[in-house]
C-alpha cells in the first residue's frame, strides 16, 4: 500500500481527532463544572499562599528594622511562673482559683487518671475525704482505681450486674465521680432489661 500525501495523513488525524471528541464530549461537559471549580480553587490558594509569603517577609524585614521589645504585660500569667507541689507537678493555685484536681471533672473526667492527690493523700476534692473501704475483687482484677472512663467502658461488656454493682457501691462510697457513677449506674440498668 502506497503512502498517502502528508495533507491528507494530516486532515484525516485531525477528523479521526474530532470524531473521538464528539463521541467523549457528553461525559468531558459533565466534568466541566468540577474542571472550572477545581482550578479557580487552585488559583486562589495559591493567590492566599502568595500573600502569605510576602506578609511573612514583610514581618522578618521590619523586626530586623525594629526589633521587638522583650515586654511581658502584669496581668499575664504563665504556668511557668506558678508555684509547683510535688504531686504530678500540679500547680498549687491555678488562677481560676479551681486547684489541681480539674483534668478530673466535667469533659476531661473520660480521659483523666483517677484524682492523683486523693491517691498520694492530698486534698479531698469537694470536701470529701476518701474513706477506708474494701476493694472488690472485681475492682482489684480490673485494676479500677487506675481506669479512666473510657478504659473502664471498654471493659464493662464482661462483667455481669453483681461486679458492675459492686463497682457502683465501690465509687459511691470512695471517691463518688459522677461520670463513673453514670456509666456504672446505666450499664447495670441495661444488663437488667436483657
């Protein structure tokens, strides 16, 4: 077979170009509007990228002008400067006036470790004062005045309704933390509707 001329090699490359085109155009305008979205998100991050470059500049050049003042304004307060008990290196005041035991009450009780200062013998949270009361055998196995609440969720699915209850008369008569009361309290009322 003969070699056809180069114009028409090139005419017919450029019809067999556009019959595939024409055949792929629905699906390449349905890409159109996330094509379009896509590259005006490009150009503005990298408009944002660009500004916050030339800003970063700007502030290295001016400190370098006018170094900053090393300045610390009375009213700010630092851990740092905050006297430190011995226990788990727990301010002895927080400004708020509210101690040590916080990282153990309201959102933070699910991850906290049990109060540390009822623990080494310090303070009483809420005017409590840990009393003297035997320990379970299912709270020695479960190692229960360690766990978190989110540990102990996660171990309360194989224990039966007279451990969780000894757990709940455990807690209410040491150290009564309403989060682990609750979990307790609701896992027992669960097991029993079973």
């Amino acid at each position: 077979m003969a070699t056809a001329p180069y114009g028409v090699r090139l005419l017919v490359g450029a019809a067999t170009v556009a019959v595939e085109e024409t055949i792929r155009l629905p699906k390449t305008i349905l890409m159109y509007p996330m094509t379009l979205v896509s590259q005006a998100a490009h150009v503005v991050m990298r408009f944002q990228q660009n500004l916050a470059e030339l800003v970063i500049k700007g502030d290295s050049t001016l400190e370098s002008i006018f170094p900053p003042k090393d300045e610390k304004p009375e009213w700010v307060t630092f851990d740092e400067d905050l006297t430190v008990d011995g226990v788990d290196g727990v301010p002895t005041e927080l400004p708020d006036g509210a101690g040590g035991d916080r990282r153990a009450e309201g959102r933070f009780a699910l991850y906290s470790i049990a109060d540390a200062a009822l623990d080494a013998g310090g303070p009483a949270t809420a005017g409590q004062s840990k009393k003297s009361v035997p320990e379970p055998s299912v709270a020695v196995e479960l190692d229960y005045p360690s766990l978190t609440l989110a540990q102990l969720r996660a171990r309360l699915q194989s224990l039966d309704v007279d451990e969780l209850e000894a757990l709940l008369a455990y807690e209410q008569a040491t150290k009564a933390r309403a989060p682990f009361e609750t979990l307790l309290a609701n896992r027992i009322t669960r097991a029993n509707a079973k």
